[in-house]
C-alpha cells in the first residue's frame, strides 16, 4: 500500500511541477516542454508562474504575514471563526505550513515553485533568445529559489550556530528539475548549513546577473539587484555572518540610493498612506495582486485586509492589535497611527484595525511588500551590534527613527540590541516578522494575554512536516517530538 501511495504521491508531483497549466498558448493536451520552452520567451512565461506562486494565501498572500504575528505577542484573535486559534495558544503542530502539495488556493507547497525555478535554470541556456532577458530570468529564477528556501529553512529548521541538541536538519535540497518518473525520487533531509549555503550561492548569482530597479516604482514587482542584495543581508544576519551581512545591507542602500541618515526612506507624514500606494514607496521588492488574480470570493474570505480591518462591511476582521504592543509604542511615533481603534459586531471589547491593509485596490484588493527599504537599516544596526560598532549600530536605528517621528536613542549595550529588536517589532507589525526575529536570536517567544511563552528550547519552535510526507518517504524524518 506504502508503494502504491508513494507512485499516485510521484505522479501527483510531476503533475502540479509541469508546466502544462501555466501557458495558453496551445492545446494542454498538445502543448509539450519544447513546445512550451522553444525560446527565452517561454521560459519568462514560467517566470511569472513562480512568481505568482508567492500570492498563494497560504504563502505571503496571507499566512508568512499573518502566523508569524499570531505566534509570537503582535497579534490576538478577537473572533473564534477556526483560523489562527491554535497558532495563538501554540498549541501543538499548530504552526506554518510551505511544504505539501495542497489544493487549497492553488497552492502546491514551495516544491511546486522551485521546480518551475529548476525547470528554468536547466533549459534556458540551451534556447535561443536576447541575453538580457535570458540573464533577468536566470536571475528571477535564482531569487525565487533562495527566497522559497529561505522561508522553509527558517520555519522547519533551526538557524546554524543556534541548534537545540545538535538538531541540524532543514528540508530536502533540490536543484535539478523533476520533469517525469525517471526524474522523480525521494531524498532526505539537508542540514541547515547545506541549505543555507545553497541560498546565498543562489543570491549571488542572482546579484550578478539581475537589472537594477528604483524603489517604489513598478520594477519592484521583480527581482532586482538590489532586492537579492538585500535578501542575501537578512540571510547573512541569520546565518551570524555579520561583517557580510553589513556589507550586503551598505550595498542594498547603494543600489537603492538610501543614504546613511535615512534620506529615501518615507517622511513622517507620508508613513501611513504609503501603505496604500502601490507599490509602496519603500518597496525593494513586492509582491503584485490584481483583480484577476482572485476568484470573486478571494478577498473576502483570505485576504489580509479581511483579516485586519473592518474597512469592508463584509470583512472577516478576526485579528487585532495585541495590548502589550499597542502599549509599547513611543509618544510621537507614527507608527502608533497604523492602528485606528473602532468597533466589532458581537464584541464589547476595545479593538483596532490595522492601517497597513485597507485593500486600497478596492475589493480587499492590495499589494502586500515582502522588503522594505527600512528593514536594511534593521539589519544593518544588528550586524554592527553584534560586531562591536555600537555607533554605527545607533547611527542606523536612529536614521529610521528621525523618519518615525523619533528622536535619537542613546541606549548602549543589551538595552542596545534591546533597542534593535523593539524597532523590528513596530516597525514590521503585520508584516511577518516577530516569530522569526525571535527564533533567529535564539530568544523566548514572547505572548501576549494569559498565553505562555514558547522557551527557545521548546519543540514547537520548529514546524512539524506534514505526516503524509513522512508516511511516503521513507527517508524523511520529522523534527524532534513530532515522531
């Protein structure tokens, strides 16, 4: 029976890898790899694929912006509709999910867009074409896979140099496309280092061979030079690589033309509207929802403005602010404006919408930025931290400040990297950020309410791979206490 499973499992596989569903351009049933990928043309065509993948509401179209808030202390659930409440108590294998092959929303796990990512990489140096785009598309498609290995290394796995009982293992690596059964084969897992090592080769290769684009302009919709730069700092700083991962962030702000004092980023007066301009105008790089993207009832039901706000009568609005973040912000931030109080039908309780996601689009309808310019200042505040510049680390911090309605913090030490982590916390509410920067630095998740803290420790750190997996693949093991 295990056998036969593991056939339907493989051919299911290979099925929701091809190709053949993501082009109009012929007959599925005629339409064939050389057919489909004759020219550079048709490998761009496949580009766009993977990238449409990132809008999947259960990757960043929802649940990378919403679980990881939940997790930790940003977020509280004020509506019991099913979603998130286990996510909220950290209730065993309540987690996040980028592996299996769902049909949920479309959405095949990560696999499905890094085998379009292999599929590209393997063939398109072999087909005629202008070189330019030829580069752009090997260089999209190095990106795609850095990032798409970056999320599962970080929810499956521990970082290097922060493994609980020498626990080193990541997800399964692969590079090379899967276009048929003599393709297909089932591998265990890769160690953190290896997969690491594989995204930041990935992100260097997309550096030199990607065009440049201007922030906030519609260029970011795609990878850019300046957005694997960008994506390789936060990937240093979460491997410790510290002098590299300044580096990066200085090379980022150069392709971005942000200066060290913050010039580039969004003045105060323009922070909160700048969350319904699309694209962002601190946008390295984001990503794109049109109308025809969804079905009629797509916005309603996952979207996060539905989830967040109550600007539509019919919004879901399940999720808000948690009282010990909304208590923790500065007089005179900005930020602090990103929450408006108001009123939810059913509840007495004092509740808040989220600012950031009005479906300025109309319908629900926004573009959700997966890089802001300001996270390199972040990231580059922390790598100076923890290489003994504290000067450079606060000249940082207090670059994003001056633009936050803030004055100049002159905290030293642990109040320092405290000083660093608050700014992450408030400056990426709602964005996705709070369960990784806490698990990245080996620290208790914090909770909010009577929930209790996560020690570092604690096996639901780590995502649990989904049984089925594991019941197909013999060589697959779960991560510790999921067995």
């Amino acid at each position: 029976m295990k056998n036969i499973l593991k056939i339907l499992f493989v051919g299911t596989s290979l099925a929701m890898g091809s190709c053949s569903d993501l082009l109009d351009t012929e007959p599925r049933q005629s339409l064939t790899p050389e057919t489909a990928f004759a020219d550079v043309e048709g490998y761009q065509s496949l580009a766009y694929s993977m990238y449409g993948r990132t809008r999947s509401f259960s990757y960043y179209g929802q649940v990378m912006m919403i679980a990881p808030e939940v997790m930790a202390d940003n977020l509280k659930v004020i509506a019991n509709t099913g979603r998130y409440i286990g996510q909220e108590a950290n209730a065993d294998r309540a987690h996040i999910n980028l592996w299996d092959f769902s049909t949920t929303n479309n959405f095949r796990g990560l696999y499905a867009s890094i085998n379009d990512a292999n599929i590209i990489l393997d063939g398109i140096d072999g087909v005629d074409g202008d070189e330019n785009l030829r580069n752009r598309v090997k260089g999209e498609a190095y990106f795609i896979r850095a990032l798409n290995y970056f999320d599962l290394a970080r929810v499956y796995g521990y970082e290097p140099g922060q493994e609980v009982n020498g626990w080193d293992q990541s997800v399964i690596l692969r590079t090379t496309p899967t276009l048929g059964l003599s393709a297909a084969d089932f591998r265990a897992r890769s160690t953190n280092t290896e997969i690491y090592d594989q995204i930041i080769a990935d992100l260097n290769q997309a550096i030199s061979l990607l065009p440049t684009a201007e922030m906030g302009e519609e260029d970011v919709y795609r990878a850019s030079r300046g957005a694997a730069q960008a994506l390789l700092a936060k990937v240093y700083l979460y491997t410790s690589m510290y002098t590299e991962a300044a580096s990066l962030a200085s090379d980022a702000m150069t392709s971005f033309g942000l200066s060290a004092s913050g010039n580039g980023l969004m003045e105060v007066d323009d922070y909160v509207a700048g969350f319904s301009i699309a694209p962002n105008p601190e946008s390295l790089f984001e990503v794109e929802i049109r109308s025809q993207d969804w079905n009629s009832v797509d916005g309603l039901n996952n979207s996060v403005c539905s989830l967040v706000a109550n600007v539509y009568p019919s919004a879901q609005f399940i999720l808000t602010v948690s009282d010990d973040l909304l208590a923790s912000y500065e007089p005179g931030d900005v930020r602090r404006e990103t929450w408006t109080q108001t009123t939810r039908e059913g509840s007495s309780a004092i509740v808040y919408r989220s600012n950031k996601w009005l479906g300025h689009k109309g319908d629900f309808l926004e573009n959700l930025p997966i890089m802001r310019a300001s996270e390199l200042y972040l990231i580059r505040a922390e790598a100076r931290y923890n290489l003994g510049n504290e000067d450079g680390a606060r000249s940082d911090i207090n670059a994003l400040r001056s633009k936050r309605g803030l004055g100049a913090t002159s905290a030293s030490g642990t109040a320092l990297m405290n000083q660093i982590m608050y700014e992450n916390r408030v400056e990426f509410a709602v964005e996705g950020h709070r369960w990784f920067d806490l698990k990245r630095n080996g620290m208790t998740i914090t909770k909010s309410g009577s929930f209790e803290e996560v020690p570092y420790s604690d096996y639901r750190i780590l995502a649990p791979i989904p049984q089925d997996e594991i019941i197909l693949n013999d060589l697959l093991e779960n991560n510790p206490e999921y067995n």
